[in-house]
C-alpha cells in the first residue's frame, strides 16, 4: 500500500538499524533495533530500481526474526540480506520494484529506505 508524504504509519515489525555493517564484530554494542509498533510520519519516498523478489525476501526475514544471535553473526545476516537485495534476488518473474520511505518516529530517529512491508497506517 503506497503511502504519501505526511502518512502517519507505524512499523509491522521490529527494523534493525544498522550503518552498513561496520560495528559488527569490532567490539561496538549490539545492533540497535526500533520496536514493532513505533509511529512516525512518512517524510519523503522513492521509487525502488529493479525487480526484487519480495517473496525470496520475506522468507528470509521469516527464517531469521526472533533470533537473538551476537553482534558478528547479526552482521553477517545483515550482510546476506543486503547481498539477497541488491543481488540475488533479481529474476525473471521479479516484479517492478516497490516504493522505499523515510520516516520520521516519534523518539527522533529518522530511518531512510523502509521497505513497504515493514510500514502500516497508524
């Protein structure tokens, strides 16, 4: 459900806020995650490039939620799912993309590139 600037929304699930990977395994804290259920106003969004299985994605966030895992082993995870986007998950019967959305949350944070499926109107 494509959602417009000013959209009140509110996450579907937990998001994993991460800076590419570079605290993993280096002896910084764990991940930081904002909470299923946070609000926040929809800021801006751009279209998605390319035909990214939201099936082959989703499973794999199926797989992997709800795991409590270390910081290295949640980058590697991390890492996989960023190479399952950006490069394995390109196929023939891939759709067109979707839309990706920054978000403002009501504790401050504002996340650029949520994924439609993890957003719901508030």
């Amino acid at each position: 459900m494509p959602y417009e600037i000013g959209a009140k929304v509110k996450l579907t699930r937990d998001v994993q806020v991460t800076a590419g990977g570079t605290g993993a395994g280096t002896g910084f804290p764990g991940s930081l995650s904002l909470a299923g259920g946070l609000a926040g106003i929809v800021t801006g969004s751009t279209p998605e490039a390319g035909g990214v299985s939201s099936d082959m994605l989703a499973s794999f966030d199926r797989q992997t939620r709800g795991v409590r895992l270390d910081a290295f082993a949640a980058g590697l995870l991390d890492d996989a799912r960023q190479r399952l986007i950006g490069q394995g998950a390109f196929g023939a019967g891939a759709g067109g993309g979707g839309t990706r959305y920054r978000v403002r949350f009501e504790n401050g944070f504002v996340l650029d590139g949520l994924e439609e499926g993890v957003l719901t109107e508030a």
